[in-house]
C-alpha cells in the first residue's frame, strides 16, 4: 500500500517568508511525528499527534513552529518568519498508535532558506 | 537527553562484521533500530523491548542490557547494501515519542 508521503520534497524560500510542509501518512494510522533532520545530523523530534488527543509539542523550538492536524489524517507543519537556522530535512512519521511500533518515514521535505 | 552513539563512523570490506552500540543515561524501555541512506528516509530494522521480546524483519541481531541502558545492533557477514547511517531510537516509560542518537555512519567497500 502507499506509504507516507510529503510535500513538496524540496522547497527554497527568503528569509522571513512562511512556509508550510504536508504530510500524509499511511491510511488507518492513527499517530503521526514531525521531526527535523539538519546536515549530517540525527532526528530531532518537533511534534506528536495521536488520534484526538492534544498534540505533543514539547520538541517545537520556537513559537514560529506550528503543526495541526485535521480529521486525524494529513498534518501540515508550519514555520513563520523563516531564519536561515531552519534549513534542514523535515521529516515525517507514522504509527498506528499502540505503543512499540515501527515508524514509518517519508521520504521528507528539504527546506533551503536563503 | 539524546542516546550516545559509538562508534560514530566505521568502515568495513565486504563479508566483515560490526557492532554498533546506543547508550542512554535513562531508564529505557524500548529501543529501536534504523537506517538510512543517503537521501532517503529511515528505513525500520528492529525494536527491542524491555523484558527480551524483539521485533524486526531483516537478517540481523540486537542486544538489549537494561541494567546499562544500552543496545548493541550486530551486523554480520556485511554486504554492500548494509552500508548507511545507523540510528538508534530510546523510548521511556509510557511515552510513545522515541529520542534519536546522532547516528553511526557504515561503509561498506568491496
């Protein structure tokens, strides 16, 4: 079946414009993970949704990060004011909610802010 | 806190073996393997789980030492296409949320 996918995979923008990055995870499952990826580096978690329950967004590293998530299915994780410290790969997740589960990743967005 | 990875980079000739391991300074319940290529998005290997019960679906092999907090992920008889970043994955408690390592970077030659 589909896996997850995003959009779009590459995506160049000035500094100080607002991005948003989509994510579509596989069908039926039930929790979805943002997580960014810099240069060469390991993932870092941004934020956690599982069914109705209130997000996670312990791992948001400023109030410019915002992420929703409508009718338990596509997220879409947004940045405002880009700094050129964004540039990384956004990567997403996705379970089917019980706990000690594979998590299935796209193939991520990779964000160039000049 | 972020698991620490050792060693960071390792490079092997086909058919030779590695060991990569994944430390943390909290108590862990599960541990999960994956691995990535250049470009592409983590790919699952394994999950460990506190109390011996393993889950994966490649031809390799893990340790899970609660009393150290550490995980071992064995790669036997290399093959070219092993070759990747490693990371391990730690989870705690309850918490579905994993806290990824920096990474171990493989390379296998001929």
């Amino acid at each position: 079946g589909a896996g997850v996918s995003q959009s779009p995979s590459n995506k160049v923008t000035e500094k100080g414009k607002d991005v948003e990055l989509r994510c579509d995870p596989i069908s039926g499952h039930t929790a979805l993970y943002w997580y960014r990826q810099s240069l060469g580096q390991g993932l870092e978690f941004l934020i956690y949704f599982q069914g109705n329950s209130a997000p996670d967004k312990s791992g948001l590293p400023s109030d410019r990060f915002s992420a929703e998530r409508t009718g338990g299915s596509v997220s879409t994780l947004t940045i405002q004011r880009t700094q050129q410290e964004d540039s990384a790969v956004y990567l997403c997740a996705s379970t089917t909610g019980r706990s000690n589960q594979p998590q299935h990743f796209g193939d991520g967005t990779r964000l160039s802010i000049l | 806190q972020q698991p620490v990875q050792s060693p960071q980079a390792v490079i092997l000739r086909e058919g030779e073996d590695a060991v990569i391991n994944c430390s943390s300074s909290k108590a862990l319940y599960s541990v999960h393997w994956y691995r990535q290529k250049h470009g592409e998005a983590p790919v699952f290997l394994m999950i460990l789980l506190k109390g011996g019960e393993q889950k994966g679906h490649e031809k390799i092999s893990a340790s899970f030492n609660e009393k150290k907090q550490q995980s071992s992920l064995y790669l036997t008889a290399s093959q070219l296409s092993y070759s990747g970043t490693y990371f391990c994955g730690t989870g705690s408690g309850s918490a579905r949320q994993l806290t990824f390592g920096s990474g171990t970077q493989l390379t296998v030659l001929p």
